[in-house]
C-alpha cells in the first residue's frame, strides 16, 4: 500500500508512475475528489468550530449580566452549529474511508530504474549464463519424456484431481524431492538463510498484508470454512507475514528465510495458457526466499537475492538469461522485478522459472512491519522482498528437457547426486 500522505503530496508525480504502468487515471481522479471534499469538510468543520466557541463566549458573557433570554438565543444557535459540525465530521469520515478504499487499489510506484513500456515487450535482459545444449536428434518436450520413464501421469492426474495437476512415481518423485533438498541445503549453508517451514493455509489478513486480496481474490483457492482460511499461493504470503504487527531492531536488519511449500492457485484467467505438462498447475512446490531489509540498502539485497536464485542454475548447469520487468509488466506490489528464465529446448524460448522482486514498504506498510534505529528513533516501515529459488517443478522439467538423451533416458546433474543416492541417469 503506497503511503497516503505521499499520494495527497505527489498526486501529478503518482499519476505518471502509474501512468507508466499502463494504469487508467480514474483511481487518482476519484483520489483527488474524495481528498478535495474531506479538505473543504475539514475548512468548513474548523470555522464552524471556531464561530461555536466565539458563541460559547458570548453566551457566557450574557449570561453573568443576566440577559438570559438573549443567551438562550445563542444556545440555540450553538446547537444548530454542532448539528452542522457531527454531519461535517460524518462526510470527513466517508470521505476518509473513501481515499483509504482507492488507495488498496493503488499498485506500487515503479523504481526509476525500472524499464519504461506497456507489456512484457518492453522487458530488458540483463544477462545470460551457460549455453544452449546441442542435439544430434530432436529433443522431446518434459511430457513426452516423463511419460515415457514412466515418472510422469498426467492422465490419471485428473482421474483423482482435475486438469493441471500432476503425480509423479519412482525416479521422477526422487527427482522432486532432491531439487527440494538440493534448494534448501544451498541457500542455507552456503548463502545464509534461515530455513522455516511455515503453514501452508493462512489467513486473509496475512493474504492483504502481501497484496493478494482485496483484487486478487480469484487467483486463490478459499477453503470452505467460516474461518476465512486459503491455500497459500505462495510461501511469500506467510514468511514476510511473520513479523505482522511487530517493531524489529535495526540491527536485526537484514533478515533472510528460506522455506519450502507446496503452493496453490486458480490459474484464474488463464485457461488456454501452458495447459501441456507442469509448466502451469493448480498446485506445484517451490522453495521461496524472503528477505527483510533496511530502505536504504534493499536494492543491494535485490541483486545479492537473484544471485542467490541463479546460482541453483548454475550448479545444475542450466542455460538461463535474467530480464529486468518493464512498467506494464510487474506485478501489482512489485516496485522492481527481474525475472530468471530457463532455457527449454523443446520451445526453443527462455521460459520464467523465478521472479525476484523488491516491493520497498508497500508490503511492510499494509502488514505494519517496521523497524527502530538506535537510539529510540521513531520506527519506520521494512522494506521486504523475495524470490523463487527455484519454482521445482519448472526446474524439474528442466532438467528432463536439457539432460535428455536420444535413447529417451536424462541424465541426472551431477550437483543433485548426492540427493539422488548417487543415481545418474533416470532410464525405463
């Protein structure tokens, strides 16, 4: 949530930010009518005010040299006013609920380093790392490769599910389990994060505090429960949640989770899109990283956290790009997003696999999570950010893609061996 004060403030700078984002004015014309009439309630209020307690003077004043008759004129006329002022107060009141109701409809201001442009168009690469793999044969897409090894059944998915969903049996469930491991085990020896594991169904307040709800309610699946419970859609939502409501000392700063989830989402608006295979499920796993961080540092902490992300690529040996996201491109919360793209031979494209963003305290601020300087200096709002590292299922088919042989069989990256139990290569 963008800071309300600043957007009464900067309203013509805020209106280009968004502007930029491809967002219609409306929001911010409606924004500046619901200000203009809580400040001309609020001038109205204050001379009326002012005039009631100039009255009570007056009524006073009569009333010790016993001109009653006249005092209770004033009186009344004083009741008339404080009529006038409760209703005042009352449209200063909706009119307040008003610019707070617009403003969660608001998306973050992008950073101005973010590429200017309507649509994923407009993205810039940034850099690339390893080589496309050579094929003396044609190479097969993850489906026809996992169903082959008998590791993947999409068919008897739906049988006991629905569409977008996915089992997966014998090496290709080892496969899973070990990127998992493999993940987890690297970000926390070697790049200092704190693994957590946290509930995989949270709250709404948890939900608003990360910017999934109020606008984004039908990409989530909402349990049928008067409690208000969903499926996470992502360990984002209950990792930066953690600290909801809570002062941290800036020493503490900057803070750095990992954790595992099995994450959950309606794919709302989408159908037709990636319907082949398990690039785009109703329910998949993803090791997420999640970073509290100082304002003034946390774009230090964005590039260190993609880092983090592409060196899982890395160790696989997996050609990938990182692509800056443009304007019309991030996400509602994102203030800045680069995205890392895995090579997929079978589409002959780079295809997402991590987006890594800094939401600066848009999140902090709907989740009121904030942090103290030495010296008892007044808080002020985190900055949070995160990042897949890695979403494991498009890592998963990853591998079957690039490693694949003309026999049908994948090799296994060396790097994931050991969690493998030393298998190398997944064959019928």
């Amino acid at each position: 949530m963008l800071d309300l004060n600043y957007v009464r403030e900067n309203l013509d700078g805020v209106r280009a930010a968004l502007a930029a984002r491809g967002m219609p004015a409306t929001a911010l014309d409606d924004f500046a009518q619901a200000d203009a009439e809580r400040r001309r309630v609020i001038a109205e209020s204050d001379a009326l005010n002012a005039e009631r307690n100039t009255a009570s003077r007056v009524i006073g004043g009569l009333m010790k040299e016993g001109r009653r008759e006249e005092a209770e004129v004033q009186r009344k006329q004083v009741g008339d006013l404080k009529d006038r002022i409760a209703e005042l107060d009352q449209k200063r009141e909706q009119a307040e609920a008003r610019l707070r109701e617009l403003l969660l409809t608001l998306p973050n201001i992008p950073h101005e380093s973010v590429p200017v442009g309507k649509d994923e168009s407009a993205n810039v690469e940034i850099r690339r790392w390893g080589t496309k793999p050579e094929f003396d044969f044609e190479p097969k897409d993850h489906v026809d490769l996992g169903t082959s090894l008998g590791i993947l059944d999409l068919e008897r998915a739906v049988k006991v599910a629905g569409a977008r969903f996915a089992i997966l049996n014998g090496a290709g469930a080892r496969l899973e389990r070990a990127l998992i491991d493999f993940m987890l085990d690297l970000h926390t020896r070697e790049h200092g994060y704190r693994e957590t594991l946290p509930p995989f169904i949270v709250n709404a307040s948890a939900l608003f505090g990360t910017g999934q709800l109020p606008k984004f309610e039908e990409d989530l699946f909402k349990l049928e429960d008067e409690r208000g419970f969903y499926l996470v859609p992502t360990a984002e939502v209950p990792v930066t949640n953690y600290y909801r409501e809570e002062i941290l000392d800036a020493s503490q700063l900057p803070m750095k989770f990992v954790a595992y989830t099995p994450c959950f989402r309606s794919e709302a608006g989408s159908y037709g899109k990636d319907t082949r295979g398990v690039i785009r499920q109703h329910q998949f796993e993803k090791v997420e990283l999640v970073k509290y961080a100082l304002p003034e540092n946390s774009y230090d902490q964005l590039e260190s956290l993609t880092r983090d992300a592409e060196t899982i690529l890395q160790r696989l040996g997996i050609h990938y790009r990182v692509v800056a996201l443009s304007t019309g491109d991030l996400g509602f919360s994102n203030a800045k997003t680069y995205d890392i793209e895995v090579w997929l031979p079978s589409q002959n494209a780079f295809r997402e696999i991590s987006s890594c963003s800094n939401y600066e305290a848009f999140q902090a601020r709907r989740a009121n999570i904030r942090f103290r300087r030495a010296g008892g200096a007044k808080p002020e709002f985190v900055h949070t950010l995160n990042g897949s590292g890695l979403a494991v299922g498009r890592t998963w088919l990853a591998i079957l893609e690039n490693y694949q042989q003309a026999d049908g069989s994948v090799i296994v990256p060396e790097a994931l061996r050991p969690f493998m139990r030393g298998l190398e290569s997944i064959s019928k």
